[in-house]
C-alpha cells in the first residue's frame, strides 16, 4: 500500500493562506524548498485539485531549465515536469493540462475517492499533496490521508483561509518535529488513523 501524503505550510494561527488567497503571506523560506524537494524526491505521483495544479503549472516547468532559478527550484521542477500528476476537476480538460499533458490524469470529483484508493493499492513510491486544501481536507474525511506534515511558520495573519475545514475529527499521531538552524519554520508531522491495537 503506497503512502498518502499531505505536505503544506501554514500560519502560526492556522491560515492556508492569508486574506484574498494571498499564499505570499506565509514564509516560504529555503527551508519550505528544501522540505518539498525531499518530498519530491520520495515520490513518484503529485495529486493535486484543479486551482493548486493551474498554478503550478504556469510556474514550475520552465523553473527546470530557467538559468536564474536557485538549484532547489531547478530540482522541483524537473521532478514535477517528470512525474505523473493526478488532478481532481470537473471542469479541467486534456486540452489545458499542456506542458504537463502527458504526465496528467484527469479524474472527476465524483470518482476521487474510487480512484485514489486504486493508485494507493498499485506499487509506486509515496503520492504527494501540495496545495489543494479542498482536496486534502476532503481526503482526510474520507481516511485516505496517511500522513500529514504541515510547516508551521512564524506569521500570524489573523484571517484568511482556515488549513482545516469542517471535517470530522480524524485521530493524528504526532511522529516527528524538525526545524532548521538558520530559519524559524518549523515542520510538525502526523500519522493519520488509530495507532496499532487501536490507541488513537
């Protein structure tokens, strides 16, 4: 069974992004580039809602050759630009998945849950979560986020987007804390589920 995980980074008091959908409101340090590569790097499926993947798409695949991106940027976008994506949309079409249309399936909310449940039963490595707040919150209602790992970072933004919507209260595990010594993010990670013999 492969492993569902969701990686995002939010506010001190909770916001996805702040008001107006302003991402940039959240620090997304080196350390926030560095932790998504190593995602990355241990995955080989990025399953994403329909606004996450648009946006990513008008930004990562040129970040792969692009002489002026830093040498992590570079990194993330080859590993998006290669790997297969998976987008939950009922209005997306092949025609606006390009560049990325070879490496993208298409699958219609109604059948998100079916299928997301087949490609964690098929052998592949871990199936990543950037983004998409609807989708993942969705998801982890339907207990089939395994993992989550949220970057918490030093900003109270007072409003805005909630990283959690009203789903019922799924147990977390925590596994493990890591921060880094020259930025002031830290990361927090979850195991999703009852624990073995059943402890939450």
């Amino acid at each position: 069974m492969r492993t569902l995980i969701v990686a995002n980074i939010m506010s001190l008091d909770g916001y996805y992004e702040g008001p107006g959908g302003d991402v940039m409101a959240l620090p997304m340090d080196h350390s926030f580039d560095a932790y998504n590569a190593e995602r990355l790097a241990s995955a080989d499926t990025l399953l994403l809602g329909r606004r996450s993947y648009e946006a990513f798409k008008s930004f990562w695949p040129q970040m792969a050759d692009s002489p002026d991106a830093g040498t992590t940027h570079r990194e993330i976008g080859l590993r998006q630009n290669a790997m297969d994506k998976v987008v939950v949309s009922d209005g997306l079409t092949a025609d606006q998945t390009r560049p990325w249309q070879d490496t993208t399936t298409i699958v219609r909310r109604g059948d998100a849950h079916e299928q997301v449940a087949a490609i964690k039963r098929s052998p592949g490595r871990d199936i990543l979560v950037f983004g998409s707040r609807t989708l993942w919150n969705d998801l982890l209602a339907a207990g089939l986020v395994d993992e989550v790992h949220l970057m918490v970072g030093p900003v109270v933004l007072g409003g805005g987007t909630p990283a959690f919507g009203a789903v019922p209260g799924a147990p977390l595990r925590l596994q493990g804390v890591r921060r880094w010594e020259d930025s002031d993010n830290l990361v927090v990670r979850y195991a999703c589920g009852a624990a073995p013999g059943g402890r939450a």
